[in-house]
C-alpha cells in the first residue's frame, strides 16, 4: 500500500459523515488494508458499532413485502395493519381462483335457465362464500400466524375486524361483479346483499361460544335448510329474497352486529372452543 486513509477520514467515514467520492475510496482500500481497518475500529464507538450491526441484521431479516401488502402500504394503510391483512389465509390467488370459478360456473347455469323471475342458484350460493371466507380468515385451524396473533399485543377483535373486512371486501367485491352478469334480473340479482350481512354478522355473534369453524357451519347450514324449506313450500321467489326477507335479513344483521360489539372482549378469552381447533 503506498497510501492510507488520513485518520480525519478515517473518524468522518465511522460516523458515516465522509462523502464520494472520497467515500468510494475510502471503501475500497479499508476492505482491503489491514492497517486502516485497525484504525477504524480503534477511533469506532463499540455501543455504535453494535448498533449499526443490529439495524443491519434486522434489516436483512426482515420479511418482504409481498404486492398486496406494498398496495396496501402506498394508499396509506399502517404497516402492522398491511401485514395482518396480508396474511389473511383466504386472500390468496388459490381461494380467490376457486370463488371466481365457482361465481363464473353459478352465472353461467343461471343465464342458462330462465324458468324462475328470480337467479335463485346464485342467491342462494353468494351468502355462503364471504361467510366461508370468514370461517377461514380466523383461528388456530387454518390461520399460519394465529399463534403470533395470540402473543402480540393486539385486541383480539380488532384482529378479527380487520381480517373480517378483507375478507368481505374482497368476497362482497366479486359477488357484486358477478351480480352484473346477471342484468336480466335487474335489483333482484341484489338479493344476496343482505342476508350475506346477516349470515356473517350472526356468525362472528356465536364464534366466542361455538368457535371461529363451528358458528359459521352451523349457520351456513341453517341457510341452506331455510332455502330447502323455503323452496318447498313455494317454488317462485324464495321467501328470504322477497322484501319482506329482505327486511327480516336487515334486522338480523343490525341485532347480530349489536350482539358482537357486545361481545368483544369475549375474543381475547380464548374459549374451550378455539383450543379444541389447536
């Protein structure tokens, strides 16, 4: 080496303070010159040197941000927040594939059999799916990060709030872009809106008892049983989607939303009923 790096520089490049070009040389030949690099950790404070490293570490450990959390991120969501919806458990390509597939097929037969005034198959299938998004969205069964989720320092209900609006979002999206294939039927393509609300609402009301799998399926099969009663007691337009079912889903949801703001607290106990899904 016919030169070392004055120690000024030396001292200006520890504290990060040493511009390029000077910076770029300085670089290259302390990785290179065992002399400078004994000055730099000798004019180095220990407690900053550690802590740089620290950063640096965490830095490199740091997950990446996957699209759907860098979207969310850039129109102004939290950075706690984006990470939680982003790891919802439904909102992944495979489910979203599979409930667009299923839409798709459903629009298809009902375009195809214009017998009734009413898409029954489809009014009957689309509060089933923001309702199934919402059994999977939450609890040890299906949620990868349920285990983080009970250790951190986060409202239980705010986590299922968040996560619940994700998923409705996202459910409630497609099954309005479905309701558009469907202008045959003007409003009435709508009818699903409400009772999708009452189902989910009622649903989450029972999770703190029944739990995040059992409320939604003992639900969803309650709605299925009233179409099946439903249908045979009157084959044109099913009760649940005429304006007074339409008015009783209402009510249902208002009485099942006010029923979970009362319960709240009830999502931090952690139940029998969500260890048993451990």
């Amino acid at each position: 080496m016919t030169w070392h790096v004055a120690e000024d520089d030396v001292r200006a490049y520890a504290r990060g303070e040493l511009a390029p070009p000077m910076l770029w040389s300085a670089d290259t030949h302390i990785a290179k010159c065992a002399e400078c690099r004994a000055l730099l950790a000798s004019v180095t404070d220990p407690v900053a040197l550690d802590a740089g490293w620290e950063r640096l570490d965490a830095e490199l450990d740091a997950p990446k941000r996957g699209l759907v959390e860098s979207l969310l991120v850039r129109i102004g969501v939290a950075d706690h927040t984006a990470r939680l919806l982003a790891a919802t458990p439904v909102l992944r390509r495979s489910w979203l594939g599979a409930v667009v597939a299923l839409l798709v097929m459903t629009v298809l037969v009902t375009n195809a059999q214009r017998a009734s005034a009413s898409p029954t198959l489809f009014l009957g299938l689309a509060p089933l799916l923001p309702l199934a998004g919402v059994a999977l969205s939450y609890g040890p069964k299906f949620d990868p990060t349920y285990e983080m989720a009970v250790v951190a320092p986060l409202h239980g209900f705010r986590l299922l709030m968040i996560r619940t609006v994700a998923v409705l979002t996202a459910g409630l999206g497609l099954n309005c872009l479905a309701s558009l294939a469907l202008p045959g039927y003007g409003l009435a393509a709508l009818g699903w809106l409400l009772p999708a609300l009452a189902l989910t609402a009622t649903a989450l009301a029972l999770t703190p008892r029944l739990g995040p799998v059992l409320a939604p399926s003992l639900v969803g099969g309650g709605w299925v049983a009233s179409l099946l009663v439903a249908y045979n007691l009157h084959a044109g337009t099913l009760a649940p989607f005429t304006a007074a079912g339409q008015g009783v889903a209402a009510v249902v949801a208002a009485l099942a939303a006010g029923l979970l703001y009362l319960l709240r607290d009830r999502f931090d106990t952690r139940p029998a009923a969500f260890g048993d899904l451990a």
